[in-house]
C-alpha cells in the first residue's frame, strides 16, 4: 500500500471530485469510479480501495438526498422496501470479501459493469413515463416535475420480485467491490422496473448511503480502513457531487444513459485488460 503523503492526498480529493459529480449525475455513489482508480492507478490493495470507496459513498448518499429533498425524485417507500433486501445483500458481501481472492474480485467488477453497460445501451431510447398527470401511479410508483419536457410525468412500479432480487445482489457485490450497488440498480430500475432514469439515480442516491454502511463498518473492523485517504477521498466527493446536482437538471436523459453505458464499459475493460497484474 502506498504512503498517503500530503500529493496523493491531493490526487485522491481530485479523483473523489470527478467520482462525485459523475456519481451524483448517475446515482452511483462515485465508487465504481474510485475503485478501480485507486486500485490500478494508485496501488491500493482492491479491499482497502472498498473501504475508502464505500466511505465516499455515504458521502455522495447523504448530498444527493440533501441535494434532491422537495423534488419528488426520491421514491421514499419504494427506496425503503428496497432497502431492505439491499442491506441483508451489503452485510453478507462485507463479510465474505474477506474470504474471496484480490483477482477474482477485479474479474467480478469487470463482468457486472459490462453486463449492465450493454443493458443501458440497449434501453437508451426508452423512457419510463406516463404524460398523463392524472393518471394513479399505485402504491409503489410516483409523480415529479420533468424540467426536460417542462411537464409533471408519473410512472408505475412493474416487477418488484425482480427488483428486490436485484437490490440484494446490489448490496452484496456493493460491499465485495464497495460501489454503492447504484451501478446495478439504476438500470435495472430503469430498463426493467418502470422507474424514469432521473427518479431511479435519485432513490438510488437515497439508498447507497444505507447499503454502503453496514460494508463499510466490516472493513473498518478489520483495520482495511485507511483514515487520511478516506477523509481525502470524502472531501473531493462532497465537492463533486455539488457540481453534479447543479449541471443534472440540465442534462438530458438520453445522453446521461450514453455517459453511464460509457463509463461503466470503460471500466469493465480496464479492469479486465489491467486486474490481477
């Protein structure tokens, strides 16, 4: 593990910000940013770039939810339903990375990035969204102001099994890999589950913070949790993800599905060309 020296804390705030603002963006947490970065760009063990991801994630969790309170993104009782089985998922992973090899854990993040990036592409033109404001959205589903289309959109919650099988895997490859499990629910919400894009990263965001914090509490027990570069880390990612609630709404959909297709098929392919040198 390298030496956290006052430059590499510099680098580590920088990549927390760009992890932060692309994270917010998404819904994602950054972590699937910092992850790989921290790990091939900057040698940290994959166990210890968790930890400090995970760290970051909260982070990123707790703008977000600031950041979107009153818009009506954030589906609170869908969000929490979830949550449920996410935590059981994030609990489990906390525990059983310690136990699964450094390079089967790279070859795991490179797969399930891949897989979803290609999901992602092939919905991009799809919006989950009924024009009709009138129209009851059920128990699960919800209503908010599209500042895209300049109208109030609403859509309905479909294949909740499917959702809640997802957010358990979400939450144990989220503590293995310490990403958020955002990049695993987000489109699978979106692509499968009826949630528009802007409404799933938005519960999404509400929800990582949750995940992210019963792996994170296992790495720190077992000392992979290094302090300095967390804090470094944290910090890049508040800043960040500042600059990413504001630049959101201006953004749209298609394109914020293009850039989450594009990154995660990125790092798929840098973590399967460099994981396990």
């Amino acid at each position: 593990m390298p030496a956290v020296t006052p430059t590499l804390a510099l680098i580590i705030f920088a990549a927390g910000a760009v992890a932060g603002s692309t994270g917010a963006l998404l819904g994602l947490g950054g972590g699937i940013f910092l992850v790989p970065f921290l790990n091939l760009g900057l040698g940290f063990p994959i166990a210890m770039a968790a930890a400090i991801s995970l760290t970051t994630v909260i982070a990123t969790s707790s703008s977000v939810t600031a950041g979107r309170a009153g818009m009506n993104l954030m589906n609170f009782r869908f969000g929490m339903l979830l949550e449920v089985a996410t935590a059981a998922g994030s609990v489990l992973g906390g525990i059983t990375a310690q136990l699964v090899a450094q390079t089967t854990l790279q070859r795991l993040f490179a797969f399930v990035t891949g897989a979803v990036a290609v999901v992602t592409i092939a919905r991009s033109t799809q919006r989950n969204v009924i024009t009709d404001p009138r129209v009851d959205p059920g128990r699960l589903g919800g209503r908010f102001f599209d500042a895209e289309t300049g109208a109030t959109v609403v859509y309905r919650i479909r294949r909740l099994p499917l959702a809640v099988v997802v957010s358990f895997i979400a939450g144990n490859v989220s503590s293995l890999l310490g990403i958020g499990g955002g990049f695993m629910k987000v489109p699978v919400l979106n692509a499968w589950c009826g949630m528009p894009l802007r409404a799933a990263a938005a519960t999404s965001a509400f929800m990582i913070g949750v995940t992210a914090t019963g792996g994170a509490i296992i790495y720190y027990g077992n000392g992979q949790l290094q302090p300095v570069a967390a804090a470094a880390a944290i910090l890049g990612v508040q800043a960040g993800s500042w600059l990413g609630l504001r630049a959101s709404p201006n953004i749209p959909v298609r394109v914020l599905k293009l850039l989450l297709a594009a990154v995660l098929g990125s790092i798929s392919l840098l973590m399967l060309t460099r994981g396990g040198r």
